[in-house]
C-alpha cells in the first residue's frame, strides 16, 4: 500500500506518505503559507521514497471542517494532483483524525473532538476507538454552539481540540463530569488522515478525483 496525505486544514500545514505499515511526514506551524509549502513537502516525500505520483495506490486529503482557505487549499491541490496522475482519492474528516491522533499520542479511546468554528460555534465530533485501533464516529459531525453540544451516553470521554480552548466554560458546564479531561493544543496530522485513508481504502471508499469535495458544515458558507 502506499498513499500520500496531506492536510492543511489549520494553522499547522503537513504531508504523510504511507509505504505498507511505515509512515514519513513532514509537518510545520505555516499560518497563510499553506499553498506555498504543501507541494514541496509532498514532492521532498515521494522523492525521498523513490516514487513518482503515479506510483501511488491513492491519495487522502483533510476534507475538513476547519479554516475554509485551508480545507480548500487541501482539496484543489489533491484534486490536481490525483487527477493528472489517475489516482483515487480518500476523503477524510479532520475531526476524526484529531481523535485518531490523540489516540496514537495517549491511548485514550473515547474521544470528543471540537474545533473553534467561530461565530460563537464549535465544530464538534465524537469518536470512539474501535477493535483495531481506528476512531469510528458515534454521533453526526456538526456545527452548533458549545452550549449544546452532546456526548453519547457514558462516562470517561477525553476533550480533543482548540475548541475546548475557545470554549472551555461552556463546554464544561454542558458535559460535565462525563468529560476526563481535554488537549486544547491538539493538532490535524497528515500521518492520522493517513491512517484512517488506508483503511477506508481497503473498505473500498475512494472516489475518483474530481468527486473530493470539502466538508465546511455551515451551510450557508457551502452555498457561497
């Protein structure tokens, strides 16, 4: 197997490229400097491996919800990059790749991933750890104020994200004891989209090329 990943999503700005059970990545904080840097951190990968684009099996993006600019970046790039090369694509979702990462860093297994959406929102997703050591959703990824956030039922969640930064009153206040305890300095990792787009690839999810599209959430951003 091998798939190169990328995600600009946020701040920080990464590229992972997946040989079998071995991953690379390249990762830098780069606000604003996103579409400057992310090509070259995926060609200095695949150079480093020997390989060319088309050698690879498939390629992942974040597909959001994070910064708009950032997820957009991810996607154009992926698309051009996929296409031109005819390879597929695996979509993945930044929330579950935080959750994933957290998972990889700790070992902690359920997991509440919120993002600052601003506007006074959070994006906001809940993940649980499967037999495999994959983050499976258990709720509908959302946007929503943190006043109304909801985890599933038990006790023994983990606070994932800047969100609980942003929004720690309220987040807190809302879930109270459920929540063990949080990461407010959690980042998106490409190594983690990389993780997860293996599998989903193996599951048969990859799309072709010109079908990845971002994930913003808010519908009256996707509209415009």
């Amino acid at each position: 197997m091998k798939l190169l990943a990328i995600d600009t999503s946020s701040e920080t700005c990464s590229a992972a490229l997946l040989i079998d059970t071995c991953i690379e990545q390249r990762l830098e904080h780069a606000p604003r400097r996103h579409g400057e840097l992310i090509l070259p951190m995926m060609q200095d990968l695949l150079e480093q491996a020997g390989l060319a684009v088309t050698d690879l099996d498939a390629m992942a993006f974040g597909c959001g919800p994070g910064s708009f600019t950032g997820v957009r970046i991810a996607t154009a790039v992926i698309q051009g990059a996929a296409f031109g090369a005819e390879v597929p694509v695996v979509p993945v979702s930044t929330l579950a790749a935080m959750a994933q990462g957290h998972y990889r860093r700790t070992g902690e297994k359920r997991l509440l991933v919120a993002l600052d959406a601003r506007m006074d929102e959070v994006y906001w997703g809940c993940f649980e750890i499967d037999p495999s050591g994959l983050a499976e959703s258990c709720c509908d990824e959302r946007v929503c104020l943190p006043e109304t956030v909801a985890a599933p039922p038990g006790a023994g969640w983990f606070g994932v994200g800047p969100g609980w930064s942003a929004y720690r009153t309220a987040l807190t206040e809302r879930l109270g004891a459920v929540v063990a305890g949080t990461d407010a300095e959690a980042i998106c990792e490409a190594r983690d989209i990389a993780t997860l787009a293996a599998a989903a690839y193996a599951a048969g999810q990859q799309i072709p090329a010109d079908q990845a599209m971002p994930v913003y959430l808010r519908d009256r951003v996707t509209r415009t």
